[in-house]
C-alpha cells in the first residue's frame, strides 16, 4: 500500500471512496481504465519531467512495472479528480463592489455559485454529443471572499468514469453579481501529468453575459487536429468573439470587430473641433476596433465621442489589469492626462509664455514649477508622476533630468551629437544613403514646383575630405534624412496655425573616416507659391557667430520636423495602428486553442487598450499630440499620407527596411547576411541581433506544428486571419501587390517574424527613449513657433540684437514644453511587472508541447546573451557612435530593465 501511495499520489487514493483499493490493485484493472489518459512510463519523460518542477501541487503517475501487474476488469469505474481554480483579486475596490462582493458570497452559500464543467475531448458513443462530468461548484467562495492577497485558489471536485477521456475543455458558469478574473485552472489527481488551462480572462456574471463561457487546457491543436469532443466548443468560442458586428459594445463584452477612425473629432463641439474621417477611399488608414457608438448630433459619418476620464470600449480581456503593478503606467498617464496638464493650463497663464533663458529650462529639473492644485487634485500627490512635492493648495512639480544632458549637458548643440542621434538616437530608421545629388521630390511638380533641390555641389564640396561629390556618392559616404516630401503638402496649412511654423528640410549627411555622421547642408522648404518667392534655402555649417544661429536654427527645425514623423508615423501609424487590424484578426479567426495564437499571445497584450486611450486624449482633436507638435491639427491627416504613399508591410521587417533605405546590402559572407554601409550603425546592429533571435524562434515554433506547405494552406483558421487582417483590417491597401502570400512555412515565419519584431524591439526602440532625448526640449523642440529670418525679414534686426532669445522664442511656449515633458516621461516608463522579450506568462504551461517550452527556453537564453553582447558593444571605444566623452550608450535595444525611465528594455509589447 505505501509503495501504491507513493507511485500514484496518495491523496489520489485516499480520497477515491467509489472504488475499494482491493479492486484497484487487480490485474490489468489500471492499464485499461486509465488508458484514455495516455500511461506513459516514467522514464521514457524527461522533458515532461523539467515541466514537472515548475509546477505546483501533487502530480499523479502510474509506473510501468505496476501497470503490467494489474489485471483488466470490464466495467468504468468512477472516480474524483479535483480542479485548483486560480483567481485574481481586483487591487481596489469602490464601495459598489464591496457591498456586491459581499452579496456574493452570502448568496453562494445558498446556491447562487461559480459553477464548473469538464468537457471531454472524446465523443460518447451513445449520445454522440462530448462527454461531460457533473457540475462542479468552487468550494469555499464565501470564506475566503476578504482574503487580503493577490490570488486565490479554489477547489472544484468532478466524478469522472475511467472512460471519460482527456479533459480538454471547461465551461464556466458564473451565477454571481460581479466578475472575476480567473487565472488559471489546473485539473489534478488523474493518472496522467496534471492538465493544465491558462485562462487569463474575466469571467462575467450570467446576468450580464447568460452564455457559459469556454477554457479549453494548454494543447495546441491545428484546426483539423481538434478532437471531435472540443471542436464545436472551438467553433462557438470563435463565433461569441466576432459577435454580429451590431449594436453598442459594452464595457464587459468581449467582442472584437473593425472600424474606421471616425472617432477623433467632436463637431458637436463646433466645426474647429470636427476631424476628418480616416479610413475608406479618400483617406486609407489601418482599422480599430469597432465600439458601436451612436453617430454625432451634427454629422452622421462621425462616432460621437466618449470624453475623459470615462473610459473607451476594448474587449473586456484587453483591458489592463487591476493590480498595483499592471496600471502603473496606465494609471500614470491618465493622471497626466487628467489631472496634470489641466493644473498646468490653471498655473501658466499664457500658452504663449517663453523660456527666458536656458537656465529657465535647467530650472524645471532643479526648482520645478509651481502649480495651483485643486481639492480634485489630490491624485497627484499619490502618484509616481515626475517629482510631485505637494503643498497644501499648491504643489510643485520637478521634472527628471532627461539622459540627454546627464553626460553632457551641451552635448545637443554638438555637430556630431546631431548626426549621432539619427542613427543612435529615438528616431534612427529615417536616415538613407544618399544615391542622387542633388535629392529628387516624387510629388507632383504641377501641384508643389519643381521638383529639384536647392542644394548644389559648392554647398557640400570643401567638406567631404577632398571627395568630389560622385567619388563620395560612389563610396557610399552621403546619407540624408528627407522630410521634403512628407512635410510639404502640408506647410501652408500648418503655417496658417497660430505659433506654428515649419518648413520641410532636407539634411545630407557625410560619413568620416572615424564612422560617425557630420551634417553638411541643410535644405529648408517651402511651398512655391510665386516664380519670385525664395521657397527653398540651404544652410550650411558655421563659421561665424550669426552663421551659427542661423545653423542652430536649422537644426531645431530638422529635430522639429523629426519628432513629428517619429511620433505620427513611425511610432504611432508603424507600431501602434498598423498592428491593431492583425490583433483584431487574431482573436476573431484564430482559436486560443491554435498554435500560432499562443505564440502571437504576448506580444498582443495591451495594445488594444493604450491605442483606445490615444484615440481619446494623445491623438484625437485638439488632444496632446495636436497641442505639443509642429503639424498641429494636421497631425493626423500628415499619418494618413505616409500610410498611403510610405507604408508597405513587406518592408517593415528589420533587414527589408535596412535594405530599402539603402543601409545595408545582403551579403552571405557577414553575419545577418547584410553588410550594414555604416558600421557603427546601434539601430540597426543590435537590431539584427534580435531580429535574428525572433527569427530562430519562429522558425523553430513554425517548422514544429507545419512540417510542410500543405498543412498551411489547409490551415483554414490560419489563412482566414491573414485574409482578414489585410482585407479588412488594411482594406484601404488590400489590392497592393507587395502583400506577402502565406502559402509555405518561409510565408509564415517571415509574416510572424515582421509582427513580433514590431510590437517588441521597434516600439521600443521608438519609444521607451523619447523623455531621455527629448525631455529637454532644445534637444529635440516637437513644434516650432517661428522661421528663421533672413536679412530682408524685418525680424532679422530682432535676431542679431539678442540671438539667444529669438532661439528659446521659436522653441515651445512653457506650457507647450511642461505639457509635452509630462506625457512622454509617462510613455517613456516601465510598469514593474513589464513583460520582456524571452519571458511570459505561466512560462511553463503556456503550451502543453513539452518541446515547445523548452524551445522558448533556448530563445530567452538567447536574449540573455544578446544582452551581454549589447554591454560589450557599449564599452567598446571603437563604436564612437555609443562610447565616449559625453556620449550615451545606446541601450533602448538592451532587452531587459529596471522599472521607471532607464532608456532601455523592451517590452514583449505595444502596451505604452
């Protein structure tokens, strides 16, 4: 008997008190009842076994030795198995949900419980419906309702008949008042390893939601692979999801469909207040999610508006968690939001009040400004915003000093500063190798003038250490940065805006013998709008002290223009809007049952949520991206073009993008295969580094579940998401013939590879650095108020008589400075429980495929090395580009970090 206890869990035994251990012990009697949960001998498990050690709770087994000595018997016998049901507590409660939480568990005692069903992966041969055990109903809800902890865990008990079969499914039904999030359940106590659902969902209340809702186990199934007990279950979960695209979304639905950006402006407010639509013929843009809401009062294509602070309808499981942890950021930006900038209004009068000197900008670091603080406004003082040191009445509010000066503090009005960042800095992947001199525009010339350059040979000749300028093109030692033809269209309207102003620039960059970047020339344009008019300038390095200004000038310009296409469309259009339509898809056509969700999983966790949360407050009308950049209401429409004219999904992959921008050439020979042109590159070199490593891991997963083509063609699930995601989520483009096919294993790993590569390492390193480099504003000014006078502009005799104060007048007011400091200090933040790339959730039972969890094991080592390799790169006094006097290491591709702004760490998602 101690040997029996020992090799089957002796809670196992001790409490099956439908069948006597006499019979249990007979010959043959286990080898056929237990068959249907797979025996598999002990020692032919070792990965199972490493599984095993991560997981909690008693784990039942059958040797083989005692197998072979039981007898048969004929009939099922009846036993209990038991389900540990993980819950979540909310972290805060309103005293609505405590007295309902209350109410629960006093009506669960009398009946009114969370009530649970195993569903069989087999088909009873009699009813030939699936085979289901009892209802089950979670014991102890109301005893352990004011448990003060994070989790939970409560016991259902089953009583299965040895025939039932693997458990590969359960339906909940949820008979309380209020929700709950439910985690994990993990079925013990049978002969086999237990079986484990990762569940990760809110779990309505039947009044809310009648339907049970559906938890299948952790074993990847392709949809032709499903057994015949579950494959209904998996058809109706998928169908509950797309919902019937009717109706106003709730807040605790979990339905998930497309629509249009036609949600951005409020005309009921007045036509100043009115935004274009985005999406459809005349403006493409990707799809959002659908929230059903009524049209507005005073134009029917326009959604009316959900205004702060009541939240905007996402799919109740995408929403961000309630914990301490998980709404760190969240939470940060809503007070920013909300409360922040609403007392900066109140405290700085003017929004066109100018910094007086730098030493007034250094004082937002070292003395703070002074807010007038309301009796709502007691949220600031409990939130980690920058520095809130709150006084009665008044508070005042101290910035973090941003990385940029933390080495150098004038590093930014360096030269090789400014041509470090367009390959170092927050905004690398706009820089290309100059092929034609001088640059050619691709807009109409009917529409915009000419469409050559100003800039000529004598603009650049005397500085390209004795080239001639087609030796140097030839050498591939010209890069530029081009905003003329993105910016243009545009200029006449911007300029029209009260204290905007901007040009379109070109700047051409010459690479030297040490492989850092010097600017040689920078072209400023504007519309031609007379044969007479002086509509383009070039501006070219310094040699005295107005030609300096003038240089300085340029440069805040060239950094304006920048932050702008950074923000609008390599960060928000490329990672936040263009990857929402293949989320949608996936969760509307992929089962959380198919492979390729459980791998796409965490890199899709929030992104839904934050995206919703911009389309509210960062870039609706009159929002914080329209009131703190250049292009003001224009904003959005200057996104919409670059999807239009710029965008292509075949080349948002790491080593297209380098080969489309001229900045690398493939090579065999070199690792990556690429030959980056700028070796120095930190972008793009530690970008490959990881590129390579998501690529690996892809590849590993994909040949794993398709071992050839055909499988994934007949993949239904699989070819109607990618069918989705771009004829509906990027309708507008669908008929584009650069869309990739999905016909082989090549197909998928390349279309994976490209989305996981966006929502990790681009975002964030687009992202998690823009407080570190433009925290200070000089350093990368996101508006420009005025343009630089030339000596016929009767400003020109204001800027020579004090140069200094017609810079600091052309940057930022105060208000538009402390406003947009505020905001991306919150976007640039880790939460503490940030989810890196190589870590998941539940790591060891994601997937029930043994070799998968090891695979991702290798792949997270693999990060670790990338890591150490990214150290040693930063150390290195070769790689001038990230190590020495003054300059910053380059880490936002660094993958793990502290939480806060560290200007590294990259996150598994776009979740900020």
């Amino acid at each position: 008997m101690a040997v029996a206890n020992e090799t089957m869990g002796s809670s196992f035994l001790h409490k099956t008190s439908l069948v006597s251990q006499s019979k249990l012990f007979q010959r043959g009697y286990l080898e056929k009842q237990f068959r249907p949960f797979r025996v598999v001998p002990m020692e032919k498990k070792r990965i199972v076994m490493n599984l095993r050690k991560a997981v909690n709770g008693p784990v039942a087994a059958i040797s083989k030795d005692l197998v072979k000595a039981v007898p048969l018997a004929e009939k099922p016998v009846k036993f209990k198995v038991r389900a540990v049901v993980t819950i979540r507590n909310k972290n805060k409660e309103d005293i609505k949900e405590t007295i309902v939480k209350n109410l629960d568990a006093f009506t669960d005692r009398i009946g009114q419980n969370v009530v649970l069903q195993l569903i069989s992966t087999e088909i009873d041969p009699k009813t030939n419906t699936p085979k289901k055990s009892n209802e089950a109903v979670l014991k102890d809800w109301s005893k352990k309702t004011n448990l003060k902890v994070e989790k939970v865990n409560y016991i259902a008990e089953f009583l299965l008949t040895s025939d039932f079969g693997e458990p590969g499914a359960i339906t909940i039904t949820n008979k309380h008042q209020q929700e709950f999030f439910l985690e994990t359940i993990t079925i013990e106590q049978l002969a086999s390893d237990p079986i484990h659902f990762p569940c990760n969902s809110w779990v309505q209340s039947r009044k809310d939601h009648p339907a049970k809702r559906i938890f299948f186990s952790n074993k990847s199934y392709l949809p032709g692979e499903t057994p015949a007990g579950i494959k209904a279950l998996r058809e109706q979960e998928l169908k509950d999801i797309r919902g019937d695209g009717k109706g106003e979304r709730k807040l605790s639905d979990r339905v998930y469909d497309f629509d249009v950006y036609n949600d951005l402006g409020n005309p009921d407010k007045g036509i100043e207040f009115s935004r274009p639509r985005l999406g459809g013929e005349k403006i493409p843009y990707p799809r959002r999610c659908r929230t059903g809401r009524a049209p507005s009062d005073t134009d029917i294509t326009a959604e009316s508006r959900v205004e702060k602070p009541l939240p905007m309808y996402v799919p109740r499981d995408e929403q961000f968690e309630e914990s301490k942890q998980t709404t760190f950021s969240l939470g940060r930006l809503k007070a920013v939001l909300y409360n922040l900038i609403p007392s900066l209004k109140a405290s700085i009068l003017s929004n066109k009040h100018d910094f007086h000197g730098f030493s007034d900008i250094d004082s937002l670091y070292s003395k703070g400004v002074l807010l007038k603080l309301g009796l709502q406004d007691k949220l600031l003082k409990k939130l980690p915003l920058p520095r809130v040191v709150s006084e009665s009445s008044q508070g005042l509010l101290r910035y973090n000093t941003p990385k940029i000066l933390s080495k150098d503090k004038f590093a930014w009005l360096r030269d090789d500063e400014f041509g470090r960042q367009a390959i170092a800095g927050v905004n690398p992947v706009n820089i290309e190798r100059l092929k034609v001199f001088p640059p050619v525009s691709n807009l109409d010339p009917d529409v915009y003038g000419p469409q050559e350059s100003a800039l000529k040979e004598e603009h650049i000749l005397g500085q390209l250490n004795g080239m001639t300028v087609q030796q140097a093109l030839d050498e591939k030692k010209l890069f530029i940065v081009d905003y003329h033809d993105v910016y243009l269209p545009f200029i006449d309207r911007i300029n029209a805006l009260d204290g905007r102003k901007t040009y379109a620039t070109r700047t051409i960059f010459f690479l030297t013998p040490l492989g850092t970047l010097k600017p040689i020339a920078i072209e400023l344009s504007l519309p031609s709008t007379a044969p007479s008019s002086r509509s383009k300038r070039v501006v070219t390095p310094p040699v005295e002290a107005t030609s300096n200004w003038i240089w300085q000038l340029a440069k805040a310009h060239v950094c304006s223009n920048d932050a702008g296409v950074h923000q609008l469309v390599n960060h928000w259009l490329r990672t936040h809007a263009s990857l929402e339509p293949f989320i949608l898809a996936a969760h509307r056509q992929l089962s959380a049952m198919h492979p390729i969700f459980k791998l796409l999983d965490p890199h899709m966790r929030y992104t839904m949520e934050i995206n919703a949360l911009a389309r509210q407050s960062l870039v609706n009308g009159e929002g914080v991206i329209e009131s703190c950049f250049t292009p003001g209401r224009y904003c959005m429409e200057i996104s919409a073009a670059a999807y239009k004219n710029f965008w292509r999904f075949d080349m948002e992959g790491l080593p297209a993008d380098l080969i489309r921008r001229g900045m690398a050439e493939p090579d065999p020979t070199k690792p990556h295969g690429l030959k980056l042109l700028i070796e120095d590159y930190p972008y793009a070199s530690d970008g490959l580094l990881i590129w390579d490593a998501i690529e690996n891991w892809v590849k590993t997963y994909v040949t794993h579940y398709y071992p050839n083509a055909n499988i994934i063609r007949e993949d239904e699930e699989l070819q109607t998401w990618y069918r989705e995601s771009v004829n509906v989520g990027h309708a507008d483009l669908r008929h584009e013939t650069w869309w990739p096919q999905l016909n082989n294993g090549d197909d998928l790993v390349s279309i994976l590879t490209t989305l996981i590569w966006l929502s990790s390492a681009q975002h964030a390193a687009l992202n998690f650095g823009q407080y570190p480099y433009g925290g200070y504003v000089p350093n990368r000014p996101p508006l420009m108020r005025r343009l630089i006078p030339d000596e016929n502009d009767p400003e020109y005799a204001i800027f020579l008589n004090d140069p200094q104060k017609y810079f600091l007048s052309a940057l930022p007011s105060v208000l538009q400075a402390t406003k947009f400091m505020a905001v991306v200090d919150t976007l640039s933040t880790h939460s503490p429980d940030e989810e890196y790339l190589g870590e998941r959730q539940q790591p060891s039972i994601w997937t029930g495929d043994a070799e998968m969890v090891e695979a991702f094991y290798e792949f997270s080592a693999e990060i670790g090395r990338i890591e150490k390799e990214i150290d040693r790169r930063n150390s290195d006094g070769r790689l001038k580009n990230r190590c020495g006097a003054g300059v910053l290491a380059y880490e936002l591709l660094a993958p793990s970090s502290e939480p806060g702004v560290t200007c590294r760490g990259v996150p598994n998602s776009v979740s900020i």
